[in-house]
C-alpha cells in the first residue's frame, strides 16, 4: 500500500473532523443530508463521464488501486543490469545478450535489448522506446484527466446543490426551525463539493501525475542504458551517465554500494582459498 496516499486521506479527514467538533458541531452532521453527497460527489463524476471515453471509465477500478498501491520502480536495480549488461557486451559482444534478453522481467528492457541484439540502427531504438514511453504517459494522461476534471466539477455542484437548497428554504420562511434545518442542508452541499474536490479529486490526480512522472523518469534512463550498451560504451561511462538519473543522495548510496561489491569478492575468493 502507498503509505502517503493513505496517510494523507486519512490526516486530511481527522483534520476536518477536529476542527468540525472544535467549532461545535458533530461528525454526523456531515452525513445529515445524502444528497448532498449524492449531487456533490456523484453528479461531478457524471459529468466527467460526458468527457471522457467508456475505454478510461472501465479502467477507473485499475487507476484508483494505483493510486493506492506501492509503485516498484527501483532505479539502483535498473542501473545495475544495465551496467551489468553492458560489461558482458563489452568483453563477449552484442550477440552474447541473446540468451539473457530472454530473462529479463521488464517488457520495456527487454524489448531494447532485443532490438539491439538484433542490430537495429540507434536511431530506430531510440526512436521506437520513446514512443513507447510517450505512449504510456498518454494512457496515464486519461486516468490524471479524469480526476482533475471532476476536481474541477464538483465545487460547482456544490453551488448548484446550495441553490437548490436555498429555493426550499425560500418555501419555509414561516417555519423558523425548518427554515434553520434548510439553510445547514443547503451550505452542506458546497462543504462536500469543496472537500471532494480538495480532499479526493484533485490529490488523486496530483498523485497519479507523480507516479507516471517517476515512472517516465524511469523510462528514459533505461533508454539511455539500452543506447550505451549498444555504442559499446565502458561500463564505468554506463554507470556514470546512468546516475546523473539519481539525486546526489541516492548516487553517493549506489557509489558506496559499487564500491563494496568488489572488495566483498575478494574477500570471499580470499575466504574460499
């Protein structure tokens, strides 16, 4: 599970919540009128319904678990194969990645890899791994989209609700303890507007655009891997190139890492000896 997302929601809730009964009121006040939740919430995704396509609707279940899920894109594990690759393709030539292509996990990799091997110009690898990446960050667009249209949606359905609220009251003004039940119902409506906006819709896409930037930024260093293991580049220059993908934090952890590997080796043929 995503730890922030969850986190977040959950803090961003207990907030309101507080300060709720801080200010004298209930949480159940909150609930008080379902439709007002029902206009707000659902009437906002509706509306995002006429914007988008029944291909993105249907794939809605699948966008919101991402949001919820962890995203395993482990750049200090892609340099590493990369950097490991290209050694082997230094000393034993392209061919020799034949065998391992077939191994590896990541379609995106292996794809490369096997272009490579198969002696496709640099052009065309770069060429065709971009619009690979592009073409995922399009896919990830619609599910972004989806969210921040309906962030956008939903504060106006809540005026649309208060509105409506507000003609009932205008039909109550001889029923002060009516009319004081009304006017709340009617203020409630741009409350849940608000809070689905800036509370759900809008932090959904925020993270959803995050997770496809990490993911891209991903991408696009392999690419790089995949281009320099096809130039035949040392594999000191790969590791390099590749850790100018990472903060300085993250490249000081991985030359320490790179560091150690050898001296642990010799320390074990030492051992073994």
């Amino acid at each position: 599970m995503d730890i922030a997302t969850i986190l977040g929601l959950g803090g961003a809730l207990v907030i309101v919540i507080v300060v709720l009964i801080m200010d004298g009121g209930s949480p159940a006040e909150l609930l008080a009128h379902p439709s007002a939740i029902l206009l707000t919430f659902f009437g906002a995704i509706m509306a995002t319904t006429i914007t988008t396509s029944l291909s993105t609707l249907t794939k809605l279940p699948k966008i919101l678990i991402k949001a919820f899920t962890t995203q395993k894109v482990d750049h200090h594990e892609s340099i590493e194969q990369l950097v490991h690759m290209a050694d082997r393709a230094r000393r034993e030539g392209l061919l020799s990645l034949e065998e391992e292509s077939r191994k590896i996990e990541d379609p995106f990799v292996q794809k490369g890899i096997m272009m490579v091997v198969d002696g496709v110009d640099a052009a065309q690898v770069r060429a065709i791994l971009e619009t690979n990446i592009q073409q995922m960050q399009s896919r990830h667009r619609a599910g972004i989209g989806f969210f921040a249209a309906a962030g956008g949606f939903s504060p106006t359905f809540g005026i649309i609700g208060t509105v409506m609220g507000l003609i009932s009251v205008l039909k109550q003004l001889d029923d002060p303890n009516a009319l004081a039940r009304s006017i709340a119902g009617a203020f409630l409506a741009t409350l849940w507007g608000l809070l689905s906006a800036n509370l759900i819709f809008l932090p959904m896409s925020g993270k959803l655009k995050a997770k496809s930037e990490e993911e891209a930024h991903n991408r696009y260093m392999q690419l790089e891997g995949i281009l320099a293991i096809q130039a035949g580049e040392n594999p000191r220059i790969v590791r390099e190139k590749l850790n100018a993908y990472l903060p300085p934090s993250a490249v000081k952890g991985e030359e320490e890492k790179s560091s150690a590997a050898p001296a642990k080796q010799a320390r074990t043929e030492k051992a073994g000896a």
